[in-house]
C-alpha cells in the first residue's frame, strides 16, 4: 500500500535554530520552509521534518541511528565533515579506522556523528 508513496523523515530538535543552521550549512540540505512545528528541507527529493520538541521534557536521544545518508565514498564525507566541524563517533568494541569509519561485515563502511541536539547520524559507502 506504501510502496509507491514518498517517504517523509522526522528528526527531533529542541532549538530549531541550532538545528537549522547545523542541517543548512554544516550538512548542505536544501531549507524549504519553516513552522512553529517543524524545519522542513529537501534531502535529495525526501522530505526531512526536524521538528520542534522543545515543549517535550523528557526529550533525550535515541542511542542508535535514526537518519544516514548513501555516500559514494566514506572517506571523502568524513573528511569534508570533520573541515566544517563535525566530530565523528567511537564506539568500543567497533574496530574503527583513524577518520571513525568500520567496515561492517557486509562491506559497507559506516561513519557515525551527532547533530547539535545528540541524535545520532550517519554516512554510509557500500
């Protein structure tokens, strides 16, 4: 029934400015517009929500990955991240080459990093 229908992503924010920012011109997205609910922005043709969660005080974030993105090369992303800022992730336990990035037992090679409210996101090769 969903098979043909576009897919819309939520990520959560508790300072749409901080996020808008980070999104816009840290990762390069296009901004599309603004509410008093959400950001919205156009990540590659899919609709990215990051919506407004500063009214909810329990808030914290997830400890997995909740967005990625296919990249031709790991390598090539992380360095371009880490130039505008970004701080990639280590996890213990995970063999990580010196820029963060594991080669997962499939092939793929994952980098992991947080956006300014800690939820978790990621560049994936393969």
């Amino acid at each position: 029934m969903l098979g043909s229908a576009e897919v819309i992503a939520f990520v959560p924010t508790r300072d749409p400015a901080v996020a808008r920012a980070f999104y816009e011109n840290t990762l390069g997205l296009e901004f599309v517009s603004e509410d008093p609910f959400a950001l919205v922005f156009n990540a590659h043709g899919v609709t990215l929500r990051i919506a407004t969660v500063s009214t909810v005080s329990e808030f914290k974030p997830a400890h997995y990955t909740i967005l990625g993105w296919r990249v031709a090369s790991a390598e090539k992303a992380v360095r371009g991240l880490t130039e505008k800022g970004v701080k990639f992730e280590r996890f213990p336990g995970m063999p990580q080459d010196r820029l963060g990035i594991w080669n997962s037992p499939s092939g793929a090679r994952v980098a992991w990093f947080k956006d300014p409210d800690g939820n978790i996101l990621s560049v994936t090769e393969g």
